[in-house]
C-alpha cells in the first residue's frame, strides 16, 4: 500500500501543473492584464494611466512569463507566472482584487462556516439515500418502488434554486423553524443551519436515492442474499447486515469525492442564506469580477478533488479484501 501512495503522490504533482498551467491561460491569455484593470475600473478604464497604477498596485505589470530585464533567478521569479499562480502551491494566494484583503485570511475565517453546513447536509444526505435506496430496492415492480422513483425523479427535475426558495417561504415564513437568512456562531448557529441543511438534503435525496437503489439492486441478486433468505433470516436483517455491508463498497468509495464539498461549500445555499463560508465567498468573487480570487478557488478545487480520487482508491482497498495493491 505504501509504495502506492508514494506513487500516487507523486501523479499529483503534474496533474496539479497542468491545472495550474490551464487557470492561468485562461485568466493572463485569454483575459489579459489589461482587460482586467479595465473591467475593475469601469468608467475610470478610459485613463491609460489609471490602468497601468492599478496593475501596478495589483501585480499584474509584470511580464507574464520571462522578464528579460532580470539576471538570474529572478528573470523567471519576477513575472506573473510565478507570483500569481506558481506561488499557490506552496499556499502564497496574494490579495484580492476587489476589496485588497489577503486571500489566504479569508479561506481561513470561512473554513469553519461551509464546514459547519456542509457536513450535516453530507451526513443526512447519505443516511436518507441508504435507507430510502435499500427500502425501493427490496420493494422493487411494487406501488412502492414506483412511487418512490417517481418521486425520486421529481426532485431530480426541480433546481436547487427552486427548493431554496419553498424552503425560505415554508421553513422560515410559515413554520418559523429558522430566520430566513444569516449565521451566528456559537449555540445560535443551529438555528441559522436548520433550514439550509434541510434544503441541502432535499436537493441531493433525488440522485443518490436512484444511484443507491442500483447498488442495492446488484447485491440483492447475489446468491448468498438468496441463502440468507432460505435460512429463515428476517428481511430486515437480511438487508441491514448482509446487503448494507457488501453495498457499502461502491458507496464508500464514492465518499471521498463528496467531501470536496465539506471545504468549498454550498455555492447556491450559501448565498441565498447569507451565510459567510467559501461557497458564498466564491459566489461574491464571481459577481465583482474578482479574478485572485475566482482562480484561487479552482485551484483549490482540483487540489481537493485529486486528493478526494485518492482517497477514494485507499477507502476501496480497505473495504474490499480482494484488492490488493
């Protein structure tokens, strides 16, 4: 196993170049310095000289890859390349564009927010899906299996924007279970997260719920489900201790790639709920034209993805005897 993390490891490192190479082509080629100092500026954009102060004061009047007035190592450490999108490997994101605050405070203060709402949601989210999965397989061509499928579907079709909305009007207007919007950390904060976490495992039952169901599904054909039955074993036991137990490889293996979501947040949740975590921080990034901002995310994003795929081989193997690397 050791051998094989190492050499994982290493895979990541130009996987994660090539993601770095390919964000800071699309934000310094495609868009140039230029073109983002114009649309920070607005109006003011029609000064040359107020373009060139604000690249100045935002780092960006430097050459994008070589600087060819420099000797040495700098010639290659004095360019955009390196202090703008090389620097954050080793956790260097810079300032904001729009607000001139540094990036890496940011992350840190709003880690504890998305955290907070994202793991009960991805908790909720995998215990409704198991159960609702497991109890539509076993009931499978029933009114039952119909009906809950059909559901399944409905909820599929509806946007997470739309669930967000019924749930303000009904969790918040109607029930008063929560405030409409907002966050407070401490015992209040239960109160603020009750409603998006609610709406956050309603938007994901649909899919999971389906994908489960074609696991439970697979197993439930298995001949030792059939020897289990024969045995005189209860229904329930059959499925929570034998189906349960052999589903969960496909299941755990998808986890890891679900936890992406505990560190970046809810994007939709997070905005509509005024909640102060990386999701909405994102959201505001995109809004204002934000561009640190903005590739400091998608950087972040593919480092915890790739990180999630690994994990997701390790969590594989230790579930699954038969693998061995």
């Amino acid at each position: 196993m050791l051998p094989y993390l190492l050499r994982r490891l290493l895979y990541l490192f130009p996987i994660l170049l090539g993601v770095n190479l390919l964000v800071f082509a699309m934000f310094f080629l495609v868009n140039s310095p230029e073109d983002m100092a114009r649309q920070a500026l607005g109006e003011k954009a029609d000064s040359p000289q107020a373009v060139e102060n604000w690249k100045e004061v935002h780092g960006y009047h430097l050459p994008l890859l070589f600087h060819s007035g420099k000797k040495g190592m700098a010639c290659l450490t004095e360019t955009i390349f390196y202090q703008k999108s090389l620097a954050m490997f080793w956790g260097k994101f810079g300032s904001s564009d729009a607000t001139g605050k540094p990036i890496a405070r940011e992350l840190r203060s709003r880690v504890a927010p998305s955290f907070a709402l994202s793991l009960p949601i991805f908790l909720g989210t995998l215990a409704v899906n198991l159960i609702l999965g497991m109890k539509l397989a076993a009931a499978r061509g029933t009114p039952l299996d119909h009906g809950g499928q059909f559901f399944c579907v409905t909820l599929m079709s509806v946007s997470t924007l739309i669930l967000i909305i019924l749930g303000q009007y009904l969790g918040a207007q109607l029930l008063r279970l929560s405030p409409v919007s907002g966050f407070a950390y401490g015992p209040s904060m239960l109160r603020f997260l009750l409603l998006p976490a609610l709406v956050g495992i309603a938007a994901g039952i649909g899919s999971g719920t389906r994908l489960y169901r074609t696991f439970f599904l697979e197993q439930l054909s298995q001949d030792y489900v059939r020897t289990a039955r024969a045995k005189g074993l209860p229904e329930n036991q059959v499925l929570f201790r034998h189906v349960l137990r052999n589903t969960l490889i496909p299941v755990v293996t998808n986890i890891p790639l679900y936890l992406l979501t505990l560190f970046t947040g809810n994007l939709l949740l997070e905005k509509f709920f005024a909640i102060p975590g990386l999701g909405g921080y994102t959201m505001d990034a995109i809004a204002a034209q934000d561009f640190a901002v903005v590739r400091t995310m998608v950087f972040l994003g593919a480092v915890l993805y790739s990180l999630g795929l690994l994990l997701a081989d390790v969590a594989y193997a230790l579930v699954d005897p038969r693998i061995h690397y």
